[in-house]
C-alpha cells in the first residue's frame, strides 16, 4: 500500500472510526456481486454512520482521486456495486443508515435513510397503517437506496409504478462531498431541471444516495390473488385488457410464466404445489392480484365477473382463487421461486427485457424459434412482469449440456440475438436491473449516439474527476 493510501486509510478512520474501515479479514460480502459471477479487490470498506460522515468520507477520497463504489444491500444482478480487482477502490457501505426518520400521516410519506432495508420499511409502514408498495424478490436484504440508484421494479409497478414514481425527494452527497438537501416531500415543485430523477437509476455514478421521501399509500381492505391456465402468450395479453377494463386501478399485479419456467419450480421444490403444472392446454400461467378500498366483496364480485368474461372469450381455461392470504402468500411464492429453482437446474444466461405489452407474443415467438435454431435444445425460461411489459427471458442449456461450458461458450452470442430482437421490437435490453458493468458495451451498441452523448456530458458536469463508480454505465 503507497504513503498516499495508507494516509487516506488513516483519514477514513478518524472520520468514521476504526471499527468501520475494514480492509483485512473476509470481505466477500462486499467484494463479491450476488450471483458470485464476479470479485473485486477493495481498499477498504468503510461504513458511515451519518450523511456527515459520507460527506467527508467523499470528500477525502475526491482529494485523493480515490474512486468510490456506494452499495447498500448489495443484490444487483449487473455487477454495478462491486469494485474492481485493482484494489485501489473504496467501497462505500450505506447499510449502518438505516434508520426511518419521520413518518408523516397527512403528507402521506415517509422519510427514510438509504441503508434501510426495503422489508423493514414494508413492515414499518404497515404499523403505522400505510402501504409501501415496492415489491421484489430481494426485499428482506435489498435496501431503498439500492432501489433508488437502480430504479428498481418489481411485482407492483402495474399500478404504482417503479421506485422513481415512489420517490418525492432526495438527500445526496454529491462527488465534491457536499450535500443536497431535497427530502421536502413536495408533490409539486416546478424549479429547473429534475436532479431527484437525474439521480435516480444512475447507479452511483452521479453521487450517492443518503436519504429519500418516499411516498405511502392508505392500506388495501381487500387483497386477493388469482392463479389463471392460458392457452398462449396471446391470451395473457387478452386477459391482461379484460383485468385492466374490469379492475381498473386496483389491478396491482399480473406476472406470467411459462410452463418450462414452473416445471422447474415442480422439479426443485416439489413441497410447493404448482396449480396446472404440466398442463399441455396451458402452455402459460397468469398470477393476479387485485387491491380493493372498498370491502372484500366489492373485490371479489370484480374479480368474479373478470374471470367469468375471461372463460367466456376462451383466454382462460382454468382458474384457481386464492382463499385467504396464507394461499395468496402459497401462490406469490411459487412465482418468486423461479429464479431460485432456475439456479438449482444450473448455470444460466439470463435476460431482464422490456418490450409494449401487445408486442411480446410475436417477440418471443419469433425469438425462440431463432434460438432454438441457432442452438438446438436449448431451453427457454419464460416469466415475469406482463402488466408492464418486463420479461425475465432466460436461456438454459440444453438438457444433457455442460451448464458452466454453455454460459461460457454461448452467452456473448445468445445476448447478441436476443438483444438484436429486442432493439427490433422496440423494446430495451434492460428494464429493472441496470446497466452496471455487466452491460456497459450494450449500452453502447442500442443507445442513440445522441443519448449517449448527452448522457456523457452529464457525467463529465458532475463528476469530472470520475471517482463515482467509474466503469459502471458509461465508460470513462
């Protein structure tokens, strides 16, 4: 370690205290990303404790053209808060902030610091009578800050949209070290440029996340959950218009999944029982929940008369409903198993691609016959967020292939054709999980070079210095 290094070690340490700035011993849990497809080699980690102290922890790094990598939770899926093998890199970790500083009833929002854990602020809600709505498979590690720098998606964004539609305001720490202060929770504030929605989705290359408003939501009276057996990927999107006609904006969720998708969850965790699995009638599923003000049976007259028109126009052959919320909770379960049960089935290439919703069938028709084309047996792992039009379009190896050697072999090229699909259908090769270091190159290939440009001058205005995330998003 140079003179220069250890000096900035030894101001971090006073700046944070001892016990925050680690750099010996087992620091996998920060140098590696969560799919273990990736290790990095940091500095050190150094974990503040207040927006202060993250202040002046930047601003000796800016001094020192030290480059910072802030993580909260550390479950992304594109390598983008992780640092690199250099070892020259700080990792930034935002998990001691992870406080919830005001609830406020009337304004209905709270304030909440970026560590948080996004199933801890959930339950924090609901005590105090509120709905959070973010929603996705990581919530019990993942924190809102990592949402906030990701935009995360999740299963609820039908009707309450991602995290940015979630967030009023923010707190950042900017590359120079200074603070901005806009937590405010103001609905409506017409001032300049958005520099809430700048920061939002950039994954820590524009500054770093501290604090955010996020907004609440009175608590549904009724909630109930629907597993539904399709005759096609056209009829989900049939049922997914008869649902949006005969809910409305209590439609919080529609996900579709394949019965490949599903076989596997049967396959790896046969304890949980899939409705319809292996249904040659139902080559897809649907789950839906609808959310309901007013009182259960308001909702499930609603849901009774959507399902009863959906059986009558041939969308739907078979449908189970859920009785109670421990069976919605069996039902959700099942869904959110896929990727699991993808892992356990082996090594895979996986796909988070947006498309307009009545586009998806033909894009997936023609897409698996172009796969299945280029490498015989390949198997297609099909499921996600109908409802806005995200697909989790994963590729499996062949039944009897080599999982590693395939990933190895075949992932650059499977990412070409569906990718090149994907820009041909209008759609974006990214709709939840971020760019990070994973799909820079991408980037670069199906952005506009005018969007690139402007996205670069942006970059270059706030962090010249490039200390923020270097090589995440945008190359340097």
């Amino acid at each position: 370690m140079t003179l220069t290094m250890t000096a900035l070690i030894d101001q971090l340490r006073t700046i944070v205290g001892d016990a925050h700035v680690l750099t010996e011993g087992d620091l996998t849990a920060w140098e590696q990303d969560w799919r273990k497809r990736v290790r990095g080699k940091a500095l050190a980690v150094v974990r503040p404790g207040d927006t202060a102290q993250v202040a002046a922890v930047v601003k000796a790094c800016a001094a020192a053209g030290t480059a910072i990598v802030a993580q909260g939770g550390n479950t992304g899926l594109a390598v983008g808060s992780t640092p690199d093998a250099s070892g020259t890199q700080i990792v930034l970790s935002l998990q001691r902030m992870n406080a919830i500083r005001t609830i406020d009833a009337a304004n209905l929002t709270v304030t909440v610091e970026a560590g948080c854990i996004l199933q801890t602020l959930q339950e924090q809600a609901e005590k105090a009578g509120f709905l959070f709505p973010l929603s996705l498979a990581a919530e019990g590690s993942c924190t809102i800050g990592g949402n906030l720098a990701t935009n995360a998606g999740g299963t609820q964004v039908v009707r309450y949209g991602n995290t940015r539609d979630l967030c009023l305001g923010l707190e950042v720490v900017t590359p120079q070290g200074e603070i901005w202060e806009g937590t405010s929770g103001l609905r409506k504030d017409n001032t300049g440029y958005d520099l809430r929605d700048l920061l939002i989705g950039s994954e820590g290359t524009l500054g770093i996340i501290t604090a955010a408003t996020m907004k609440l939501y009175p608590m549904p009276v009724a909630q109930l959950t629907a597993w539904a057996a399709l005759p096609s990927l056209d009829h989900a999107v049939t049922l997914l218009g008869l649902a949006h006609k005969h809910l409305g904006a209590g439609l919080t969720g529609f996900e579709v999944m394949g019965q490949f998708a599903l076989s596997l969850v049967g396959k790896h965790m046969p304890q949980l029982r899939v409705p319809f699995l292996g249904d040659a009638a139902a080559p897809y599923c649907a789950l839906l929940e609808i959310s309901d003000n007013e009182s259960e049976d308001h909702a499930r007259a609603r849901f009774e008369a959507l399902l009863e028109t959906a059986f009558e126009d041939g969308c739907v052959t078979d449908a189970v409903v859920a009785e109670n919320l421990t069976q919605a909770h069996q039902l959700w379960h099942i869904r959110e198993s896929i990727p699991l049960a993808q892992a356990e089935e082996g090594l895979n290439i996986k796909h988070d691609i947006s498309i307009g919703v009545s586009r998806i069938p033909a894009f997936v028709a023609e897409t698996d016959a172009l796969l299945q084309r280029e490498i015989p047996g390949v198997r297609l792992v099909n499921f996600g967020h109908l409802g806005d039009g995200n697909l989790h379009y994963n590729v499996q190896a062949p039944a009897e292939g080599d999982a590693k050697a395939f990933l190895r072999d075949e992932e650059e090229r499977v990412n070409t054709l569906v990718y090149d699909a994907v820009e041909k259908f209008g759609g974006s090769f990214s709709a939840e999980h971020g760019v990070g270091e994973l799909k820079v190159h991408k980037l670069e290939k199906h952005k506009s070079p005018v969007a690139l440009g402007m996205m670069r001058a942006i970059k270059r205005g706030l962090d010249p210095q490039n200390i923020m995330n270097p090589g995440r998003v945008l190359r340097a």
